[in-house]
C-alpha cells in the first residue's frame, strides 16, 4: 500500500494502555495499541513459571515500570503497519531524554525497514512522539543475586559464552523467547533444567494487514530481547545479563539517504551503551548487562566453538530453516557464512554431521559468496561478520582446500 496515502489515512499510532495477571504460576501481560479510525492491536506476552513471592517483592509500581516499558518496544512491530508521523503513549509518561531515546532507537533500529519500504526517514517532522501519561516511572530498587542470565537462540555464540561462563564456576541460567526447536536441544544438551521461557503473541490482525499490503519490514529484535530479559533477570533474581553480541555487529550493510543501515544495530557496541545508560537509570540501577562476546571475531567465536562437538548435532544459525522445521537451509547468506567460518577448524565428516552436505559445491551460491565479502550491491541483511571476516574465512577455507589436494566448487570462484 501507499505509504503517503496509509500516513494520511492513519496520523496517529496510540500506545492506550497494559494490564497483567497471575495465572498458574505464569505472568501473563496484554497491551492495548490502536490506530485510529479502525485498527486495534492487543498483543501478549506470557512469562512462564513466576515466584508469586517474588512478584510482590518486586512491588506494583516495579512491576508497572517493567509492564510500561516492555510496551514500548512492542511498538515498533505494529507502527511498521502505517507508519504514522505521530506515536502517542497514554500507557506512561516519559520525559523529554525518553522521549529523545526512543525515537534514537526507532530511527536507527528501523533502518532495514526504511531502506526496504524506500522511506524517507531523514525528514524534521518524520516521527513525533508525544507522553500523554501522567504516572511516573519507578526504578527497581531492590538488591539481586551474582546470577547469570544467558539469551540462547540455539547458535553457536550463545553456546560459546554459555559454556565459558559454566568453566568459570558462575551460577548460570538461560532464557528463551518462543524457543525454536534447535534451541530446545541446545538447552537439553548443556543440562539445564529450570530455563525461563517466554512467550510472545503477536496480534492475528497485524498478520492479516501483512497480508492485505500493509507495510512490514525487519524491527530491532535484540532490543526487544533486552527489555525482556531485564524485566525476567528482576523477576527471577539475577544481576548479570551476558548477551552474545560480536564486534562484527557494528558494521552496516549499505548507504540509504546519507545514513549507514545496519541490520544488527541493536546487537552493536553503540546500542549496548545507549540501553545500559538507560536501563540504570530508568529500569533497574543493580542490572549488569553486557555482551560477553563484543571483542571476538566470528572466526574466533566458530574456533572455540569447535572445543563443544557435543552441540555439532543439534546447534543451528538458520533463521529459514527454524521457520521451515530444518536446521540448515543450505541456501541463505547465514548458512554460508557459518560453514564458512567453520570450514578452516573442521574435518568433512563434521561438517556433514552439522550441515549434511558440502555448501561450496552448491554452485547457486556464488553470489551469496560475493555479496559476503564485499562485492554485491550490500552486505546481506542477516547477522553474518564483516566483509573482512568473510574475506578471511573464505582464504582460510581455500588454503586449507588446497593442502587437501581438492578444492570446492565455490572457493574455485574465489578472487
């Protein structure tokens, strides 16, 4: 549909209200967004196996906080629908350095959706966001355990960091939203019982708009993943989040209106910083969040990964092949770059334990190859590592190729 004609005929994104309930030891907390004149939202997130005691430990008004903010960064997944020059948050109120921070992380965590949807975000009144609440925030207050709260996807990052921190002898839990089946083994092959689990409904109607052309794109996920595990770190006493973001997330994929569009902002140094500052101030003062990871390199985090064999069978990086049920599905830019990344530590039985067949004989991914280190039109919108990371891991795949007599079909077409 037509971005000026859908502006025109929905000005207005209102954040109306949450409210939450206990129900069979679940947490289970409801939003309420609309865009007038007729499309509401009621999105929900249930968190699963919550202490009651330590429901009322965190007290109302923490809870109401936490409720608030998670809210917030619901909206991006449905504002992307309309794309409305106006947001309007009756839920709370936030005060002008709110207000200047998440239209910050709008701005900057929608830029893949931008640069897809051919939007010019660049314009002075592009975006207003208006605080119509009048409640003020409460900061968590209360002292937390030296626990360790780990966000596992089922990749190897999360693995890597997950299992250095259980050779340190930390106490160590992990915590999931909407767990895809690899992570669920993932979990089952590290041991851990008591994981706290989250689920997240999205509203059938956003899906219906998808569907009648309504705009959609890519929303800054890690961000949501970070209000959410703050708000679960609180509620099940842990003072550490170790989040498994790499230094290549700072790199961008392409160049849109003068403006660098990074599919993994919300995973980069600049976002940590940003939501540190923000979480301490506005959310909890005692939380320790941090990426375990920020000063490796994909080739250093695939090396020591290959130090857990135990996961080969069950890990995967694949966002396709979670959605279609497969592990890998051999064909996107994430596959290629694992394999790649791995390729120079492994031996071919292993990776045909992992992947199940050899990815640099598929001759249809040569331009996935070029567009990884750096000759296509952009940096492909997926968490892979920077061109000069993939240029390396695709050389080191060569030379290894080359000591075994037999080089692949795919590093032939290396230059």
């Amino acid at each position: 549909m037509n971005l000026q004609g859908l502006q025109k005929k929905y000005p207005e994104f209102i954040y109306e209200k949450y409210s939450h309930k206990f129900s069979s030891n679940n947490l289970e907390i409801f939003f309420d967004f609309k865009i007038p004149p007729d499309i509401k939202f009621k999105p929900k997130i249930i968190i699963k196996n919550v202490n009651n005691n330590r429901l009322k430990k965190v007290g109302e008004r923490g809870l109401n906080n936490l409720i608030f903010h998670l809210g917030l960064i619901e909206i991006p997944s449905y504002w992307k629908a309309t794309c409305s020059p106006k947001l309007t948050i009756k839920a709370g109120y936030l005060n002008r350095e709110q207000i200047n921070w998440w239209k910050d992380l709008i701005i900057k965590g929608m830029g893949q959706y931008f640069y897809e949807n051919r939007i010019d975000f660049t314009k002075p009144d592009f975006l207003t966001i208006i605080s119509a609440g009048t409640a003020p925030f409460f900061r968590f207050e209360g002292e937390l355990q030296e626990k360790y709260l780990v966000p596992m996807g089922g990749g190897r990052d999360s693995i890597v960091t997950f299992e250095e921190l259980r050779k340190k002898n930390r106490k160590i839990n992990c915590f999931l939203v909407n767990p895809s089946s690899a992570a669920k083994k993932v979990i089952e092959t590290a041991g851990v019982k008591n994981s706290i689990i989250v689920e997240r409904k999205i509203d059938p109607v956003l899906l219906k708009l998808n569907k009648k052309g309504f705009l959609n794109g890519h929303t800054p996920f890690t961000a949501l993943l970070s209000f959410l595990s703050v708000f679960c770190a609180i509620l099940f006493d842990y003072k550490n989040i170790a989040f498994s973001n790499e230094k290549s997330a700072d790199e961008g994929n392409v160049k849109y209106l003068g403006k660098i569009i990074n599919h993994q902002w919300s995973k980069s140094s600049e976002f940590e910083r940003k939501f540190k500052y923000y979480c301490k101030k506005y959310l909890s003062q005692n939380i320790n969040y941090f990426s375990y990871l920020r000063s490796r390199t994909e080739l250093e985090i695939s090396k020591t990964f290959t130090k857990y064999p135990q996961y080969f069978s069950v890990f995967s990086s694949c966002n396709i092949g979670q959605k279609t049920g497969e592990r890998w599905c051999g064909n996107c830019p994430k596959c290629l770059f694992i394999y790649a990344t791995l390729y120079p530590f492994l031996e071919k039985k292993q990776f045909l334990k992992i992947f199940g067949k050899d990815l640099f004989e598929n001759k249809k991914l040569v331009p996935v190859m070029k567009a990884l280190i750096g000759q296509g039109k952009a940096k492909p919108f997926e968490c892979v590592g920077t061109f000069k990371e993939s240029r390396l891991a695709f050389n080191f795949g060569l030379q290894k190729a080359r000591r075994t007599g037999k080089i692949p079909y795919l590093l032939t077409k290396l230059k």
